[in-house]
C-alpha cells in the first residue's frame, strides 16, 4: 500500500466480515461463560437498567422493541465499562387480554400461543445482542410469579386498600370486560378500538386515590422527561377549592336533605342561578318529581352508553333536563332549579357543581335551554363588558366582583378565601382539595390472568385466601371465551368455583374474575433480583441493595397506567413497611415511534411492518442496533430507511478493515531511528481523535444522545482514515494498535459482536465488555497545532503543522520535508531564514 509521504508496506488479503458466522459464535460463547449473569451479591457500585417488559401476544416482538432495548442496553454496557455491576434482566408480561385475544384469533389455548410467542421472542432478544441475564427471567403466567401478584392484592387487602363494591365501570362490548379509565382512548377501547359504554356492576378497585397527593408531590424526586411529569400530573389532577353545601327542596322529600358541592370558583358563588348534579347520582332518583321522572330517566339511560371521557368533551353538545327539585344557594338564599347534565360526573367533586355565567359549559347549558344567567365577574383590564353583562359572551377568567354584597370591589383571588372563610362559619363550606383521579379498577371478566384470592362464604362473608394457599391456580377450563354476562369464564368450572372457607369450613365458593395485567406489572421490578426465591416476595437485603431501580427505559404510551399504578403499589409497599423507598425508578427514558419507510405509523392493513428479524439475517444485529440509533434522538425516533442502513454497515466494514489491518501489520518501530516531526504531529493528532471520541461519546452515551455519539464515531474514523495515509502502522505500530483498541471499547456498547471478534484479534483473552472504558487526557483534546504561514522570498508557497511554541529549526525541517515547498528551494541557494515563532516562516533564496 502506497502512502502520500512515500511510505509503502504490505498487507496481507484481508477476510470479509460476516455478521452471522460472528453472531453465532459470540452468542454461544456469552451462554456458556455466562457473563451477562449478574452477581447480586458483589460489592461493586450497582446499577439496575431496567427495560419494560415486552408482551408475548404476538408471533414476534416488533422494531419498537429492538429500538428500546438496544438504546438501554447501550447504556448499560457502557456503564459496566465504568465498574458498575450491572443488572439488566428480561421477562414477559404474558397474562392479559392482548394474549388471549391472539390465542381467540389463532383458535388455540392462551398457554399454548403464550409459551410459542415466548420461545419466538426469546429468540429475537437474544438476537438483539443485548446483555440480558437470563438467570433471573419472569413470566406473568408462570405459577411461581403470579403466587406473588395474589399475594400482593392480599397485601392492600389487610391495608384496606383492595375493595370490592358496585359502580358505574367502562366495558368494552367486543372484549366483554371491565376497562379502567385509562385504557379508554376517546371513548375507545384501546385494545380493540370500539365504543365503550357505561355499566354498573361490582368490581374491585385499588385505592390509588388515597394516594394522588404524594403521587404529584413526589414526582419532584425522581429523574423523568418533564413531559412526563406534567402528563402523570394532569392525570391526577389536582385541584384547589371548596366545598359548599347546598339545601335541597323537593315535593317528594320532606326530611332535610343537602348536597354538597365541590368548586374551584367560589368568587362566583353570588351568581349561581341554578345546580347541576350527574345523571348517575344517587339522589337524583329520590330527588325529582313525578312530573319530571320519566324523561330524567330516558336522560339516564341515554348517558349509561357514554364513557366518562366522552362526557367531559368540550367540543360536545350540552345536554340537559331539569329534575323538578330546587337547591338552596348559601350566598344569598335565593332557591335555584336542579338540573342534570352527562358532562357533570357523580365521582368528581361530590357529583354536582353549581352553575353560572362565568363557566363556559354552564353558559352552553343555560343558553341553550334558556335557564337564568347572572354575571358577577368583571374584567380587570377590559374598559366595556357591555357583551359580558348583556351574556353574549362567556368571561371565564378571574376580576373583580359585583353584585356579590360584602364581597363587591375583591379581586377574585382574595374573595375565594374570603367567601371560604364566612361560609365556613356558618357550616356551609369548607377548604378542599380534589383530585381527578378515580381508584383503580382490575378485576376482569376474561380468563387469562392471575384468579383474585377472594372466596365468599354465606356464614363468613367475603375471606381472603391464606397466603400458605398461594397460589390460586388458574384451570385448564374447556370454554375460555369471554362470556359477557359480568361473569368470566372461571364462573363456568365448578371445579374451580366450589371450594370450602378457610375460616369455617364450610361450603363456599371462589371469585372467578382475574386480574388485569397492569397488577402483574406493577411490581414486577422488585421481583426480578428475587427471581427463583419461592419462599418470599422479596429479600430484605437483596431488594435493600439494588432497588429501587436507576434507569428504566420504555415508552410513553404507560405514563398514566402502569408507571402511575407502579408508583403507587410501590408507595403502599413503602407505607407497610416492606421496602426502604417509596419511587420505583430514579431515572426514566422514553424511546420514540420508529415509523415505517412511507412516514407512517407501522401497521400490517398499510403493508409497512419492519420485522427486525430480517433486518438482522440481512444485515447483521449490529448493523442493525447501530442503524435504529442513529435515525434521530432516542425520545424522537424516525421514518426506517432500508437504504440508511447500507450506509451503517459501510461504516462497520471500515471499522473492521482498519482493524485487520493493524492487526496483521508488522512492527517496525525502532527506538533508535530518526522519528520525523511529521510523524510525531500525526500521531498527536491521532492519540487527539481517540480521547476526544472517549469523551464526547461518553458524555453523549450518559445523556442517552446516541445519534449524535454514532455521529461522532463514524467521524472520529474517518479522521483516522486522514491520519492512516500519512502515519505507517509500522513505525508506530504500538500507537495504531493502541488506538484501534481504545476505539473498539468506545465502539463495544453499540455493535458488541464486531468488536467482541476485533477484541479477540488483537490478542486478548477475556470479553471486551470485562475491560475498562478509557479516561481521556485533557491535554489531549486540546487544539496544540497550529499553522505556521511560509513564504519564499516573501511569496506564500505553503503552511506547517508545528506546536505551539515550535523552534525555528523545527519549521525550517517541517518545510524542507514538505514537496509543495521544497520545489521553490531545490536546487538554490538558501541565504537566509526569518522566523516569528507560532506565525511566520520567510526563506530567502538566490
């Protein structure tokens, strides 16, 4: 090979490189020496990387997941290269109703297509390269896992956090079963995209209401994209204002009777001029008169078909029907007419607000069935409300008050605590705070999840399984198809359902709804170091040392399900004792949306589904990890590009020709030669390239920027590239291999089968992964060689790389050796040289 200095040596013809001949011998060689098994018990600085949980309910995992997973288990092998012990373990969210929808399609049983799914997935992910530890796998379905889910809703039950009761509940006529609010999309079942309606049926809940507090409060502790923060917030919603009680008249009550009312608008209390309380409220019934009875109840069962979300839509029509019944209003004891409206909830705020000018839904409502309005706000910086007092505008923000006696002149700020304050007095209202937030509704009327440990005994009631019991094992039952009767199929079994009471035992019976799948995930985190432990949910010792978790990486589709039901299980955990810290995950990363190649979201009706494992049998996983990263920021993603990644694999054939060509370059280098200038100048500005790549890559990696850390690396090579056709690999062969060591570890977290083999090659005997990441040298990364300008009888002929502070002999050797130059001073007489050190060159000829 031929170099621009003149330098030339041979090289031997080198091997190509072959993805899958080197991906198969480095996933054999990392299963039997296990070195991705995590010592849980070593004393070295632990880090517990945690990916969320794939579902096996489909035939593959899709690109979404080799995304995910390769940008956390990036981090996560950078960090074992910075003496972490790292723990990064895998398992599968295998109950649930996506699994047994695919086992309903594919016409087999759900532990049959669950257990094939999960041989296939297993597969990929091993495939993926990522550093698993695959002693400590979890599956939902497993006995031995959801043991512990019924022993955790034993757990909440003892604490009075499991309940059973009768309420209205979201189900989904397609999946035949309860949904919680937050897997109603749009009045949409999430699952299966059809219209959910309203039912009243008994179901469990999980009082995470008790907790909405702490749940926003505590979100200050932890490490998570402020977008994710606010949404989790929002959820929750939290809300500042008071309740007021409210006296109702009826013709058919003659006992006193009141309602009480929760508003965050106070201040507009004088001008209330009528009440509007939830259709499905229980008063409603004992409340209206006969005259209004019939069409109160058509309205009633008009708004049992609508979800709670579809209620609240601002952009819906506003609906009503007046009860018949008055309310008293405490402000000024003007009595005003009770109506009911569906965009009024009975579990928010008491089920009724009082209605006035200055809320844009009540004004809808009054407008449209012409009920009294009264503005009692007026605009601080508006000159003319004329529109605002004539109603035909809607003034929602605050000002200052009329018509309000006492209270007239207040800015609405003040007269909300003032108006608390004198009505409290008389017992008519008080400070509250109220929070959007409903308690968690699991239980499940389909088959394919973990059985509630609840048994009912007509002499002892509702008693809990004993935990010795444990666990309630789901039948192999002959029909599991969802039944829609508000029984799940468990109801079917008489095996399963008839039992005896553990307290009397006597006859009894078992309750045949199971657990939502979002139980299961709720605390799956504190189960994977405790993996094989049957005895108990969780080592004291163990789980003190490793939880909670550091990073967690995932979408951020699950901020307002499973990382809000992970927080509070996690809090009640906390709560009773069990656990040293109340937040699961200190620090929490979302992937974005990979797209298909026309810009749109994958699906398989648009024909543009990537499967990754062709991607990888083409390309190779490296080729494919290294590509998936380098489309765009991690929180972003991208549009698949199925030329991008020939551009990747280009890159990574470079990588491992310069390597080989190290590698099997002879070493020539000789203490006692002559090292010219030039050279040393090069290999400055190769050990330069190499510590800043080990910085800049470093930092990017720890920011979870690994687009532009790929960036870096693929300039950082062709910089070497540069350096290559100047520096020979013999006479500075310890530098060159050196350098294409220290850039096979920066590399290593992203492609770990091309440089495991490179590592190998260069003569080590253990993984690259048991090596250390590199410090760089800041004096290295510092820009120390500058241009020297050299003029021939005062012409610019050319410029010299010298360092800083360089002596003139050395300029005058740099441009003796320099072709450009040394054409205007061969063959002449030099008379003389003027030297301004770090600038000038001026030779004099004759």
């Amino acid at each position: 090979m031929l170099f621009k200095n003149g330098f030339s040596y041979k090289i031997k013809v080198m091997e190509k490189y072959d993805p899958s001949k080197v991906e198969k011998k480095w996933k054999k060689i990392w299963a039997k020496t296990k070195i991705n098994d995590t010592d849980i018990f070593s004393d070295k600085s632990k880090l517990y990387n945690l990916v969320m949980f794939p579902y096996p309910s489909g035939e593959y995992l899709h690109i979404g997941h080799g995304y995910s997973y390769s940008g956390a288990d990036v981090y996560a092998r950078f960090k074992r290269l910075n003496g972490f012990n790292v723990f990064e373990p895998i398992g599968y969210d295998s109950f649930g109703l996506p699994a047994e929808n695919f086992a309903l399609k594919k016409g087999v049983y759900p532990k049959e297509s669950t257990e094939s799914n999960i041989k296939h997935a297993q597969e990929q992910l091993k495939s993926f390269g990522c550093m698993f530890d695959w002693s400590k796998v979890i599956i939902a379905s497993d006995p031995g896992y959801y043991k512990w889910t019924q022993w955790l809703f034993l757990k909440l039950y003892e604490k009075g956090l499991a309940y059973q009761k009768e309420a209205p509940i979201n189900w989904c006529p397609k999946c035949l079963t309860v949904l919680a609010n937050e897997q109603v999309i749009d009045g949409l079942c999430e699952r299966c995209d059809t219209e959910v309606v309203q039912k009243r049926m008994k179901q469990w809940f999980f009082k995470i209401t008790d907790y909405a507090k702490r749940l926003i409060k505590d979100l200050d502790k932890v490490d998570w994209p402020e977008s994710s923060k606010i949404k989790q917030r929002n959820w929750i919603g939290e809300s500042e204002g008071a309740t007021v009680k409210f006296k109702i008249k009826s013709k058919k009550i003659k006992e006193d009777l009141s309602i009480e009312v929760f508003t965050t608008r106070i201040d507009t209390l004088f001008g209330g001029t009528f009440l509007i309380m939830a259709p499905d409220h229980p008063l409603i019934e004992k409340i209206t008169d006969d005259e209004n009875l019939k069409t109160v109840k058509q309205y009633q069962i008009k708004t049992q078909k609508l979800s709670d979300i579809d209620r609240q839509l601002e952009e819906r029509p506003k609906t009503g029907v007046f009860t018949g019944a008055y309310a008293v209003n405490p402000s000024n004891n003007k009595e005003i007419p009770i109506w009911i409206s569906d965009f009024v909830l009975a579990s928010y705020g008491g089920g009724a607000v009082f209605a006035d000018a200055h809320d844009e839904r009540d004004f809808q409502l009054a407008k449209k069935f012409n009920i009294l309005l009264k503005t009692t706000i007026k605009p601080v910086d508006l000159e003319d409300d004329s529109k605002i007092r004539n109603l035909e505008e809607c003034f929602t923000g605050d000002g200052i008050l009329y018509d309000s006696d006492q209270f007239n002149g207040m800015h609405s700020k003040e007269a909300r605590k003032a108006i608390t304050e004198w009505l409290s007095k008389k017992s008519l209202a008080k400070r509250t705070v109220n929070y959007r937030l409903r308690d968690w509704s699991f239980s499940r009327q389909r088959y394919w999840g973990a059985p509630i440990p609840i048994i009912y005994c007509e002499k002892c009631g509702m008693v809990p399984v004993s935990e010795e019991d444990l666990p309630v094992l789901l039948p192999d039952v002959k029909d599991f198809r969802p039944k829609g009767t508000g029984k799940g199929p468990l109801a079917s079994d008489p095996d399963f359902v008839n039992t005896t009471c553990p307290k009397c035992g006597g006859k009894a019976t078992r309750e045949t709804d199971t657990m939502d799948t979002f139980v299961d995930s709720s605390f799956y985190f504190l189960r994977y170091p405790n993996s094989g432990n049957d005895k108990e949910m969780m080592n004291s010792k163990i789980t003190k040392k490793w939880l909670p978790v550091d990073m967690y990486t995932g979408g951020a589709e699950h901020v307002t399900m499973h990382l809000l039901y992970a927080r509070f299980i996690t809090k009640a955990l906390f709560d009773a004792g069990m656990i040293n810290f109340d937040e699961p995950f200190l620090h929490l990363r979302h992937q974005g949306m990979i797209l298909g190649p026309d810009n749109k979201k994958m699906s398989k009706s648009k024909g543009n589904v990537v499967i990754p494992d062709e991607v990888i049998k083409k390309e190779g996983a490296d080729a494919f990890r290294i590509y998936i990263l380098f489309m765009g920021p991690f929180d972003e993603g991208g549009p698949w590009n199925p030329q991008g990644i020939k551009g990747v694999k280009r890159f990574l054939d470079r990588y491992w020709t310069l390597a080989l060509e190290i590698i099997n370059s002879q070493n020539k280098e000789n203490p006692e030669d002559v090292i010219y200038l030039s050279y040393e100048i090069e290999e400055t500005a190769l050990a330069r390239i190499i510590n800043k790549t080990i910085k800049k890559v470093g930092e990017d990696i720890d920011s979870y920027k690994f687009n532009t850390a790929i960036s870096t690396l693929m300039q950082s090579l062709n910089e070497i590239y540069e350096i290559k056709n100047k520096l020979p690999f013999d006479k500075s062969y310890s530098l060159w291999r050196d350098a294409i060591g220290k850039f096979t570890i920066i590399l290593s977290p992203f492609v770990p089968f091309i440089t495991e083999e490179i590592w190998e090659k260069l003569g080590n005997t253990s993984s690259v992964f048991l090596s250390a990441w590199s410090f760089y040298d800041k004096n290295l990364i510092k820009e120390d060689i500058i241009d020297i300008v050299v003029q021939i009888n005062g012409k610019l002929r050319g410029k010299v790389q010298v360092r800083p502070g360089s002596s003139k002999e050395q300029a005058e050797k740099l441009a003796n050796n320099n072709l450009n130059i040394k054409k205007y001073t061969e063959g002449k007489e030099i008379i003389k040289s003027v030297f301004v050190p770090d600038k000038l060159l001026n030779i004099v000829v004759k």
